[in-house]
C-alpha cells in the first residue's frame, strides 16, 4: 500500500524553465512534508519542506504547495538548471509516527 | 559542523553471514533513523532511535535489529545476510522533533 505516490517516474526540462514535481498522499494523518533530491550512490539531501498549517513555502529557486483537501503538494523549481538534475523524492510524515515515508521518486534532467 | 557519518561505505558478504553497520549523527541529533533503498521499493523505513530507545520500527523480518548508544551513535545489524539484502543502507539523524531528517551518504550492502 504506497500512501505516498510520485506518478512521473521521470521529467525532462530546458535550462531556465519551471519544473514542477508532483506528489499525492493518502495517508490523512500525515501533517509534515518534505522534498528531498539525491544523486547515485549518495544520501538524499533535504530540500523544503512544509506544515500542513501552511499552504505554500518557498526558499529560494524551490517553491513547495499544498493542497490539503486534493492530498497533493508539488515542487517548483524556477529557473531549472543543469545542477539540479537528479531524483527527488516527496516524504511525509505525521502522527505520533516520526517516521518518514517516501515516494519512489523523479527523476528530473535538467538539458542545458 | 560535520554531517551524519556512516562506515563502511562498501561492504560485500556472503549469503548467511550478518553485517554490522555504523552511523554517526550530527552533533546534537538524538533521533537516528535507518531507511533500506532498493530499485524495487524505493526508500524504505527500518527503525528509529530516540534516546537509546526504539521508538518506530517498520515492517521487515526480526534479521533487521540495531542499536543506539548513549552517545546518539547507531548501529544496525543484518543476521543470515540474504541476496536481496543487497541494498543501499541509509542513515538519518535529526534534533528530535517534527523537522527535516539529514541524511548520510550511506552504506552499500552487495550479498553474493
């Protein structure tokens, strides 16, 4: 049972455009989400993340929404560049539970 | 300040031995988490240690155990090493509450 769903398995952008990442969630009592990007053989490294008190976070190039009632967030990345091709993964967590539980990623190509 | 350590970075084993990996949290972190990625499934959870304690632990068979020492130094253990243990064992420490989870570069597990 996936409660975390990452439907593009890959996404392919121009340097300088907008990517979008998206993510859906089943589990109602996840409350905290989070963004991570990894390339191989390394630890993912933690992006953004967001409460589910809030609807929007933004740091940088990386904007993250959250639309509660459809159970999705997405990640927004402008402007793409090359660097930031790898896979990115969408966490959640909630609950009593401190466990994160992950999507099986994106895998975004960045082309120059 | 140093990020989350984890030795050995490469390990090869046989069927049926057991190994023993280490994690190194960032100083101050009390919560280590372990987590299993395969190509299969993704990113999976294993267990969490708050304070010497497990506090979560997620649904793989009783081979799987660790450890957390008083120093918030982690260890987990892998008994009767199977083919599809070969993974790629990733470890995450955080202060201990509701917040993002850094993770170390990991450590690759290959049973022959």
């Amino acid at each position: 049972d996936q409660q975390v769903k990452q439907n593009s398995p890959s996404l392919s952008v121009q340097e300088g455009r907008i990517s979008i990442l998206n993510c859906d969630y089943t589990n109602s009592m996840f409350d905290y989400f989070l963004w991570y990007k990894k390339y191989p053989a390394e630890g993912p490294t933690f992006l953004i993340s967001i409460s589910s008190i809030k609807d929007k976070n933004e740091d940088g190039r990386f904007t993250v929404f959250l639309n509660k009632s459809a159970k999705h967030l997405s990640l927004h990345i402008v402007p793409s560049q090359p660097g930031d091709s790898a896979v990115y993964f969408c966490a959640a967590s909630g609950g009593s539970n401190y466990k994160l539980t992950f999507g099986k990623g994106t895998l975004l190509t960045v082309n120059p | 300040k140093a990020g989350v350590t984890q030795t050995p970075r490469y390990l090869i084993k046989t069927r049926g031995q057991q190994v023993t990996l280490s994690c190194s949290p960032i100083s101050g972190h009390r919560s280590v988490s372990w987590y299993q990625q395969t190509p299969g499934q993704g990113l999976q959870f294993l267990f969490e240690y708050f304070s010497e304690t497990q506090r979560n632990k997620g649904n793989f068979p009783g081979r799987f155990s660790g450890r957390q020492f008083s120093n918030s130094r982690s260890e987990m253990n892998v008994s009767t090493l199977e083919l599809g243990d070969s993974a790629l064992y990733l470890c995450a420490s955080n202060p201990g509450g509701r917040t993002e989870a850094f993770f170390g570069q990991g450590t690759r597990l290959t049973v022959v």
